[in-house]
C-alpha cells in the first residue's frame, strides 16, 4: 500500500502542522532506535534535527525525510561493536560513523550511482527490517511496563520478563496500554488521522501530569540539555577502523529510502531521482556527524506520517526539525 501525496491544500499552515506531527514522533521513535545502537538516546533525537532539514532541502524526492531508522541504527550498532570501540572513544565514534555514511552517499549520488538499490533483494530487506522490528518490540519491554528484565541476550530477558508479571508497575502498564488503543482508535477516523500523533502525546503527557501517575519520564532515560545541539568533531582517526562498516550502514539507509520516490511521488509532477537522493541523503549526513547525529536515510514511515499530516513542499522538514528540539524538554 502506497502514500499518496497529493496535498488538498497549500502554503506554509500544512508544513507546520505536518512538521509538528513529524517532530513530535521522532522524539520516542528516535531515542528508542538510539538504544539498539547501545549509544546516549539523545543522539537518536539529534538525528531528527540538522541532518532532516538539510537533506529535506537537497534530495530529488521533494517530500522525503531522512532520518533514523531502526535498520540504521542497529547497523551502526553492530559496526561500532565489531570494530572494537571502547566507551572512551564514544560519542565520536558514532559521529564519525555517521561522517564516513554521508560520504559514502555524497559520493555514490556524484557519480550518478543511484540504481544500485535495485540490485538489493526485496526479501532480503524486508527479513532485515522485519527481525529489526522485533529486537525493537523486545528492546521495550522495561519502559512498556516498568519491570527491567535481565538475561544474557533478548530472548532470556523476554522469558523473565513474562516470569515476573507480578512485578510489572500497574500504571505503567495502564498508561502504555491506553496510549496505543487511543492511537489505533485516531487512526480510524478520519478527520483526526492526521492529527493522531499530536493528540495522543498532547493528552496523554496533560493526563499524566495532572493526576500525577507515577511513571517513568523522558528525562529517566537520558539527560535532555537545553539547547540546539552542539558543533562536536567526529575522531577522523577512527576512519580507517569504521570505514568498511560505515559503507553497509550506508547501503542499508539507501536501499530503506529507495522505494520512497515510487510511494510519494513529487507534487510538482517532477521526476525523483535516486541519485540525486543519495547526494541530498549524504550531505545530510556529512552535516549532522558536526551536530551529533547519527546515521540517517530516507524513512517511509516519518515520510508517511508528514505527507499524511498534510506536507506539501520541501519545507515540511523544516518545523519538524525544529520542534524535535523545542518540545523535547516537557514530553513524558
């Protein structure tokens, strides 16, 4: 089933709106895929922020947004493990990562290489994004209902998990529960469809607060600074350790944003180019690895939910950019 993009309205009210809608997904959404990289989750969120806006303004698919994505981070994860890096070389390291995916793609996008993605089984993603998912599902079991389980990998903290109901926080539980049936019950009408993320983190954070139910906090997970995110160096000397594995990050975030052109077409009629995708994707990357992002690429989920939310021009991103930063702070 595809996007459609073909906005009913125009002008700058539907990019701030959508931008709004996107942003505020992308706080848990990227802080939570942060975690499979076993990296601060503020970069997660980070990555929603210089690295959207540039790539948002320079890729061939006008409504594309290249962010985070799960795929990405567990490939980042499992490049920064292999290559042997230690807690002192982080945070650098992972920006380097990222540094090193935005040249791969800048270069890749020069030389006009976009339909190497076609060369990339379909089977083969969509068993990746499929497992990916899963190790997410798993990853959240503690934050779902407030019980930490132990184990020596996924599946031994899952069988603890399930071992030890009886020490799950009841509201917790209750708050998860009722924000995914709200969620699904927005989704289905639709006048509201595309305000469904607004609302249910809006009320939900409203109703938390003011009957004062006891759970977890944003700020329980990672240390949120006020503030646009700082310039930092990646550790260039590190290249030539992360380099072989920064290039199959690289070629999991392109392949993960090829089908976006074909499921949102551009609204001016123009024709996407993959190439110039890949120019626009890299130099996204290039700029956030300055501003403590992760590895980011085309996502069709965060597209998904800007058009539907009424995006309608390459500045969509914009707001969405912005807003991570702003409302992070207070989100719960």
């Amino acid at each position: 089933m595809t996007t459609e993009a073909k906005p009913k309205s125009s002008g700058f009210v539907p990019n701030i709106i959508s931008g709004l809608a996107a942003g505020l997904f992308s706080i848990p959404e990227g802080m939570a895929y942060a975690q499979l990289a076993n990296v601060n989750p503020i970069y997660g969120m980070y990555s929603g922020i210089v690295a959207t806006i540039v790539a948002s303004l320079s890729t061939g698919t006008i409504l594309m947004m290249s962010t985070l994505t799960s795929a990405i981070a567990l490939a980042t994860g499992s490049v920064l493990d292999k290559a042997g890096i230690q807690s002192s070389q982080l945070p650098q390291a992972l920006f380097t990562v990222t540094f090193l995916v935005g040249a791969i793609m800048f270069v890749l996008g020069i030389a006009r290489l976009g339909s190497i993605v076609n060369f990339v089984s379909n089977a083969v993603m969509t068993g990746f994004v499929a497992g990916t998912a899963l190790l997410i599902i798993l990853g959240q079991e503690h934050h779902l209902t407030g019980y930490d389980p132990v184990g020596a990998n996924y599946f031994d903290k899952t069988i603890n998990w399930l071992r030890n109901i009886s020490q799950w926080e009841v509201a917790t539980v209750a708050v998860s529960v009722a924000v995914i049936i709200f969620m699904v019950l927005l989704k289905r009408i639709r006048p509201l469809e595309k305000f469904a993320a607004i609302i249910v983190l809006v009320v939900a954070s409203i109703i938390v607060n003011v009957f004062h139910i006891q759970t977890a906090l944003v700020s329980s997970i990672a240390t949120i600074p006020n503030g646009l995110p700082h310039f930092m160096l990646p550790n260039f000397t590190l290249i030539p350790q992360l380099a072989l594995g920064s290039i199959s990050v690289a070629l999991v975030a392109l392949a993960q944003g090829a089908g976006i052109s074909t499921a949102v077409p551009n609204p001016d009629g123009s024709k996407s180019s993959q190439s110039r995708d890949f120019l626009g994707e890299g130099l996204g990357n290039l700029a956030g690895s300055f501003f403590q992002s992760m590895g980011t690429g085309g996502s069709l989920s965060r597209t998904g939910i800007s058009v539907g939310a009424g995006a309608n021009s390459r500045w969509g991103a914009l707001p969405s950019g912005t807003n991570t930063r702003r409302v992070s702070p207070s989100v719960s």
